[in-house]
C-alpha cells in the first residue's frame, strides 16, 4: 500500500515517515507544493492515498489539492494542518479533502483515518481480508490461519495485503515493490523474492502462485 | 467625596440665602420707615384738620370725618385743642388726656403709662396736640414690611429649586457617561459617546477614548501574539507527539535510538521556540530597558565567545572587520540578543568554508552594526516580510522559529534604533543592518574629538 506524505517540516515529515512503514505502508515523501503536484500526476506511482499538509513552500497545498481534483483523480486525500478554525475546515473539505486532521494529533487517531478512508476507497464493509481460512485484520495488522495468528513482519503483511486485495491479478516485481517499498528505501534486486519466501514458510508454499515472467497472484485457497 | 452637584448647588444656595436674607432686612427696615413717616403724615393731616375748625365753650364732641385710614380717628389718635389760656376748646373722648405741653413737633410722651407719639402744632392762639400709640405704630409699620417681603421670601426657594433642577439636568449626560462606564464589562474598549457632553467635559472623555483606543491596540497585538504563538507552537508539538507514537513501533535496538535521538531534536527545537517567544514578548513590551551604556566592542567580542564554537563546528570563519570604541544607551543583554540573532542567523545560512563579517562604525550619532554572511539572499520582495514574527521566506530550508529578526527589530526599536536586511552587492549573501543612537558618553567623547 503506497502513500504520498506531503509534509514541510522535517521532524513530523520523518515520523510520520516511520509510523506509517511499521504499519507495512510504502510512504513517499515530500516537502513542498511543487514537488507534490509532480508526485501526483504520477498515474503510475499508484498512491492509495495522499496526506497533505495545508501550508507548504512554494505552492499551497490547497491549490495542489484543487489541481488534483480538477484532473479528475478520486485519490483520497487527508488534510493534515495547524489551522483548526471551521471555516478553514470547510474550506479544506469542499477543496476536495476527503478528511481532516488538526495538528497536533497521536499517530493512531491518523492511522485509524488512512483505514477508513482506505476501506471506503475500496467499498469494503469490514477491516479484514479473507482468503479461504486465512484472515488479514487490518487493523490489528494480525493474519489468522484456522483460528492460529501468526506473525508477519510489516513487508510481508504489505505484499500480502496487495495480492489479496485483488485475488485473481498477477502483480510484477515492479508493481509489488511499489506497495512494499517507498522511494527512500534501498531495494536490493531479489528482496521481493525474499518476502515471498518468508510468507510461503509462515503460511504454505502453495498460499503464493509464480506466473513465469509475469509475477505473483494468490493461490488455491489453504 | 463631594460630588460636582454638590460643589456647585451648596454655595449657590448659600449665597441666595445670604442676598435674600439682606434684601428682607433692607426691605424691611425700608417700608417700616415709610410707614413711620406715613403715619406721621397723617397726624399732621389730623393736626391740620383740627386747626380748620372752630369750637365753641364748653368743649363740645367733634363731628370727626373719616380721614385717609380706614380707621376713625377717635379710634387712632387721641387728640386737645387748647386756647392760648390753655383751656381744652375740644379732645377725644378717651380715658387718657393730652397735658398741656410747651414745643412743637413730634415726640414721645408717656401718657397713662403707655409710650405715645405726639404732634403738637399751633394755629393761631390755639395749640392742637395729636398722639398716637406707639406700639399701635409698630404693628402697623411691621405688618407693612412683612407684607413688603412676601415676594422675597417666595423668589428665595424658588430660585432655590430652579438652580438645583438646571444643575442636575446640566449634569445629566455627566451621569449618565459615569453610569455607562460603570456598567461596562473590562473587554469593552470600544469610545465613549461624546454627544450632549458640556465642552469643558468633552477633553476628558476624549482622552479616555484615546486611552481605551491605545489599550485595544495593546490588546489586539497581544491577542495576535498569543494567537501566533498558539499556532507556532503546534508544529513542534505535532512533532514531539508523533516522535513519542514512533517509539512504540521498533523493537530494533538501533532504530529505537535513532527514534529517541529525533525525539530529543524534537523536544530541543520546542524549548528554544518558547524560549524565542519569551524573548521576544519581552523585546516587544512596554518597559524601557535599564538605562545604562555599554560598549559595542565589548559585547561582540561577547558574542564571538558564544558563537566562536558554533562556527567553527560549522566551518565558517567568524571576522570583525571594523570597530568602534562608541557606547549605545542599552541594556548589555539587549544588545547581546540583537548581536546573539543576528549571527545565529548570518551562520545558519552560511554554507561550509564561507565567512561571516560583523562590523561596528560610528554613524549619525550613533553606531551602525553590519552582520554579512554568505548565504543565498534574499528576493528584495522578501527584504522586509522576514521580519514580521513567525514568517519563514518560501525556499527556506534551516530549521528556525521565525523570529529571529523580529526579535532583533523589537530590540532595536525598544532602543531606539533600527533594524533592515539588504542583499550584499559583491556577491551572493546578506548585510542585516542596526542602528542604535549612541550613549551619553559617546556623544560627548564626539564633541570632545571634534
């Protein structure tokens, strides 16, 4: 699951950085409105979801917010800002934010609202993927084998998670590293290989099919 | 404490009683004497009456007529007609008989033991003689001048009653300012009303309305600053408290140090943005600094010894390149924090191997400080909104609270001095100029020298 951290100061920015990849999210980073608008007319970049902070160098990110709606992009978008007065939250929501977040918030309240925000992306009702008797709970990022929870390392669940989240597609190399890994991180050349090892070892080598020279999809139900 | 009503109806009241009590007594002493000398009008009347008329022996009743009075005159005066031998030719009918008497004109005679006032004139031969009761005189005269005061004693109280009603409706709009200000609330800056206000009031409330309009400029600057402050400060703390959610989320021994090391950074960078926000309160208030001089060299070379390590950790070469031996009317730490912002800022924006130059020169009275750094400059657009507190220019990248200039311009000002940043000419970087109006000793050592 990749994100789009649009955040100016570098002490919030690098937390928010590192709160979000222990969750297994790919967050890509930037730090004023021009960079941002770039990221976002990115089509191939395949951002789940943007956090945008209002006040940033250069362009607004209420005018980048506006851009992004004005090309049609439905990418949900969730305003983080120091401005708290309601009209600024208007102002904010009717640009085409999807939610609204004053600083300072805890990093939970923030992660709870990327979830939701996430499962009405993608008009699930509940927090969880099921795979025959395998079960991903997105909230407690926890996976369940027939009642017995095993424990994943925050790649694996975000592999995992994208195969699941579209059962019968094949995923490249490329289209998986996008979800597992943000620009900043180094991607060695067989690391997706080496996640899929480890998930196949934790949950059944039969859990993830290899198309050869295509990639990955989920397999026979376990 | 006496009110203006008061200081003005108690001696307006006491002098109509003091001017109303001497026109009684004028009034008074006036009409009794006036009556006095009607009455004795009347007895000549009498007396002139009697002297027309013949009489003939054995005294006979007069046929008395009725004279001016309302009174007949048997009833008023007692009256003789005598003959030169001194016989009663004619006299009224009363108990008390007028003696013979010698002389002519008014007296008094005590006649029957009572005080008379008498007449006696002389017709020919004969000698008349009128008397009247004194005391019968003072009644009449006193009721005379008690009726005469009458008008007076009615003018008095209501006179009395109009100065109090014209003074308490004069004063009205004075009451009714005390009662506004009285009944309004300590936010309520807005002005008095000035309509129907006497002129010699109208200065007083007008200044009342320029305190109140200088308490809300005070007040909307300090409400701003705390509203800045509030806002400033939510950028630091967003940090802290995402820096502490991140903790949880490592169990890597190295990651965890590196998240408490960024958390430090957190906490150091929110510590010095309250401390930025005292100073600069306090650059902003309204005292005057302790009046004293200080020598400009020696608080660079103060500053130098504070920021000498940080340059040289940064690799920046730190230069005096001119000084002054002037004084500046400051307080020592002031002038440290204008030097203290100034050079933070000239090596925060210094790129490694660059130097930054501070010079001291004798200028217009006073002294000019030039800090230059190396840096990138600035857009002259931006020249001057770098001051304003809390504003950072677009592209800057350091990390800083955005106050510094402010609190350099807030020292400057509260000195009586001036603050401007220009873009250097020679190369890329900019001259944060201060002026500040030299200290007693300077000046004289200037008139001395020259």
């Amino acid at each position: 699951m990749r994100i789009l951290l649009i955040e100016d100061d570098r002490m919030i920015g690098a937390s928010l950085q590192r709160g979000l990849s222990d969750d297994g999210y790919a967050v890509d980073w930037v730090q004023d409105g021009v960079a941002a608008a770039a990221a976002l007319r990115d089509t191939q970049a395949g951002y789940a979801l943007a956090l945008l902070d209002w006040g940033l160098p250069k362009r607004d990110g209420l005018a980048v917010l506006k851009e992004l709606r004005k090309s049609d992009s439905a990418l949900p978008v969730l305003m983080i800002t120091a401005r708290d007065e309601l009209e600024d939250r208007v102002t904010g929501l009717d640009g085409g934010a999807d939610d609204y977040l004053v600083k300072p918030f805890e990093l939970a309240e923030l992660k709870a609202r990327i979830r939701s925000l996430l499962r009405r992306r993608e008009r699930r009702a509940e927090f969880a993927l099921s795979h025959g008797d395998l079960t991903l709970d997105l909230i407690a990022h926890s996976v369940k084998l027939r009642e017995t929870t095993v424990s994943l390392s925050a790649r694996e669940f975000a592999l995992l998670y994208a195969l699941l989240e579209r059962p019968r597609a094949v995923l490249s190399r490329r289209q998986l590293e996008e979800q597992i890994y943000s620009w900043s991180d180094a991607v060695e050349s067989n690391a997706v290989e080496f996640i899929i090892h480890g998930v196949r070892k934790k949950l059944g080598a039969s859990l993830i099919e290899n198309v050869r020279g295509v990639g990955w999809r989920i397999g026979s139900k376990p | 404490m006496t009110t203006l009503r008061r200081r003005l109806i108690v001696p307006l009241w006491v002098a109509l009683l003091l001017v109303g009590l001497v026109s009684a007594a004028f009034t008074y002493w006036q009409t009794r004497e006036e009556t006095n000398g009607t009455l004795d009008y009347q007895m000549e009347q009498v007396a002139t009456f009697l002297a027309a008329r013949t009489f003939s022996i054995p005294a006979q009743r007069a046929e008395m007529p009725r004279l001016h009075t309302d009174h007949d005159i048997e009833e008023d005066y007692i009256v003789s007609v005598r003959d030169a031998s001194g016989q009663v030719l004619y006299a009224t009918a009363s108990d008390v008989q007028i003696p013979p008497l010698s002389g002519l004109g008014f007296r008094v005679e005590r006649l029957g033991g009572v005080d008379f006032r008498v007449f006696s004139a002389k017709s020919g031969t004969r000698r008349i003689a009128v008397a009247q009761q004194v005391k019968l005189r003072r009644e009449t005269a006193a009721a005379a001048a008690v009726a005469a005061l009458l008008p007076v004693g009615l003018l008095i109280p209501v006179l009395g009653l109009v100065i109090g009603v014209v003074i308490r409706r004069q004063l009205q709009p004075l009451a009714e300012t005390a009662s506004a200000v009285a009944m309004r609330p300590a936010t309520a800056l807005d002005p008095l009303p000035v309509n129907d206000l006497p002129a010699e009031v109208r200065p007083l409330i007008d200044e009342i309305n320029r305190l109140l309009a200088r308490v809300a400029v005070a007040n909307e600057s300090e409400r701003r600053f705390i509203a800045d402050a509030a806002h400033a400060l939510r950028t630091p703390l967003s940090a802290l408290q995402l820096q502490a959610d991140v903790l949880d989320g490592s169990q890597d021994v190295a990651e965890r140090a590196a998240r408490i090391q960024e958390l430090r950074g957190g906490i150091h960078r929110t510590v010095q943005l309250s401390q930025h926000l005292l100073t600069l309160a306090r650059s902003e208030s309204a005292r005057r600094s302790s009046p004293g001089s200080v020598a400009v060299d020696a608080a660079i070379a103060e500053a130098f010894h504070v920021y000498g390590p940080l340059a040289a950790a940064r690799n920046v070469e730190l230069l005096q390149t001119a000084t002054s031996a002037a004084e500046v009317n400051a307080d020592p730490r002031d002038l440290g924090q204008i030097l203290g912002n100034l050079l933070d800022n000239a090596l925060r924006y210094t790129p490694a191997g660059g130097r930054v130059t501070i010079s001291a020169t004798a200028d217009s009275g006073g002294v000019r400080i030039e800090v230059a750094d190396e840096g990138p400059g600035l857009p002259e657009s931006e020249l001057e909104k770098v001051f304003q507190r809390f504003y950072r220019a677009p592209d800057d990248a350091t990390v800083g609270s955005g106050l510094g200039l402010a609190v350099v311009r807030g020292y400057a000002e509260r000195l009586g001095g001036r603050a401007q940043l220009v873009n250097r000419t020679d190369r890329s970087g900019l001259i944060a100029q201060v002026w500040l109006p030299g200290g007693d000793d300077s000046l004289h050592g200037k008139v001395a020298q020259g």
